[in-house]
C-alpha cells in the first residue's frame, strides 16, 4: 500500500496526500491511522513531543 500511494503522488507531482476516512468510531480510525503511520515509519505526535 505504500508503495501504490507513493506512486500516485510521483504521478500527480506532489509532496503530500490527504486520506479521507469513513470508519465508524474514533477508536477505529485511530488504529487505522496508527498502522498507516507503522506503514510509512512515522512517529506518532506524542512521541514526538516527548523529546
């Protein structure tokens, strides 16, 4: 899945994507969010701030 989105960026030439969700409750769109972060190596915003 990474890969694809990657790609899709290169060939729309830009920089930044935006995912539009429809899960039912935040609980499930926060685990979403988690694994797509795992997927592309990034931090999650509490990490970040604990530095």
């Amino acid at each position: 899945m990474t890969e694809i989105l990657k790609e899709k960026a290169n060939e729309a030439m830009v920089d930044e994507i935006m995912i539009a969700d429809f899960y039912p409750t935040q609980s499930s769109r926060l685990n979403a969010m988690k694994l797509l972060a795992a997927e592309f190596k990034l931090n999650s915003i509490k990490e970040n701030y604990d530095k």
